[in-house]
C-alpha cells in the first residue's frame, strides 16, 4: 500500500474536546475527523455536503506529533448575532452584546499526517495538490482563524502487519487506539509520559459520531513500546498505526 506523508503546523491550534462547552479545552492533536476536513480543503470537496466525511469512511489515516504538546489559554470575545442583540449598536456598553470566554489552544502545533486512499483517482490528486503547495480552501488548524501552512515529505510504500498472535513489541511513532492495543500491550519506560484522551474516530455524512474510542500518545513526540493488534510497517523503518 502506498503511503502519502505531509506535515502540518501553525502558531495556535485548537480541536474541541467534544464533553467541553463554555470553557472550550484542546485535544492533543486534530481527530480523524477534522484531518479528512483538512484533506478536504487541500482537494476542495463540498463542504455543505460534508462529502469529505464520505472519503474519509475510504481512507486510513494516522497522526504523528512532532512537537511537544504545549497548550496556553487565551480569552475570546464571542458576538452574539441572534435575536435582537444583531440590531444593538456596538457603542452602548450597558448592553453588552459580547461574551469573553477563556479557550485553549495548542501553541505552536505541528504534526505528521499519513493518508492512504481506496480511491486512486483521489489520492493521486489530493499527492498532486500537496506537492504542488496548493490548496482549494484555506488550511486551519481546527478554527478558521488559525491558518496553518502544509509541506509533502514523501510517498512511502507501507506494509500492514496483523500482530495478534505474534505479539511482538514494536516501536509505534503515532497515537495508539484502545481497540488496537493487545492486553497489557503498553511498554511503560522510564521518562516518559503517557496520556489518555477520547476522541471521535469516524462521523456519519450527519456529521453524527459513530465511533469514540481512547487513544494513548506520548505529549513530547517520543516513540512508544507496545503490543499492537496491528501496524502499518514504512519503507524508511517507521511503524505507524491508522485510526
């Protein structure tokens, strides 16, 4: 299987912790999810009919941190444009159409994304376009106000690896899912850190979630030990796990 690999980064990140509202918190990294929306805006699919969820159900994709998590909490002033505060004039401060609510947001956020595509057609266009430095729509790293910038590395040939009844340990560069992870399969090693969070793995066309599911990554970009049920072995070395 082919294997596209491109990186992505910008000053500030921000992807919504879906149990967190009015003082909106950061995942660690973008869910697969809002990637096949940044695939979408790199190949210009029809966002009103979300059909960039419809290739992401075709495709396998896995994340890398290549920075440190480091997260900072700045205050938004949200305007409120129903009802008929959308008529106030902005001078009269009685009134008092905004709301500040403090949000997080990763700092200096950068990532690698592997793609791989059932569909030929697409894939080879969405390697075009990144090739190219182009996309259809601006690129965000989970906001629209948070414009990211994206470099192709390479195109690597990747082999999938059923580990189940091998169980061996292998070395895993990006999150591992819950579900992918054997029983007592995580390798604990000294100095390093190990986190949990639950993210959305696939969403329906309704933009419904079908699949939660707990994720364990290493906040400093490090290389994790584990017993996986299955990996995706790179050309270059590289073992990988998709979502």
């Amino acid at each position: 299987m082919k294997v596209l690999v491109f990186d992505i980064w910008a000053d500030l990140g921000h992807f919504r912790k879906f149990y967190t509202t009015t003082s909106p918190l950061t995942l660690a990294f973008p869910p697969p999810p809002t990637i096949a929306g940044i695939l979408g805006c790199i190949t210009g699919l029809d966002k009103s009919k979300n059909e960039y969820l419809a290739v992401h159900r075709e495709s396998k994709i896995a994340v890398r941190l290549l920075n440190p998590v480091k997260k900072i909490r700045l205050g938004l002033n949200l305007l409120e444009t129903k009802g008929k505060n959308l008529k106030l004039p902005m001078s009269d401060k009685s009134l008092q159409p905004r709301t500040q609510i403090r949000t997080e947001f990763l700092k200096n956020p950068k990532f690698r994304i592997f793609v791989n595509m059932r569909d030929d057609i697409n894939f080879k266009y969405l390697i075009d376009r990144i090739q190219s430095h182009q996309s259809v729509f601006t690129v965000s790293m989970g906001l629209s106000e948070l414009l990211a910038n994206f470099e192709f590395i390479s195109l690597l040939q990747g082999e999938e690896i059923n580990n189940i009844n091998k169980a061996e340990i292998v070395d895993i560069s990006t999150p591992i899912t819950m579900q992918n992870l054997l029983p007592n399969g995580l390798i604990i090693e000294e100095g390093k850190k190990y986190f949990k969070e639950k993210i959305p793995i696939r969403m329906n066309s309704e933009r419904i979630v079908e699949i939660y599911d707990n994720v364990i990554y290493e906040p400093d970009s490090h290389l994790i030990k584990a017993r996986v049920k299955e990996y995706c072995r790179l050309e270059n070395g590289e073992n990988i796990t998709f979502f």
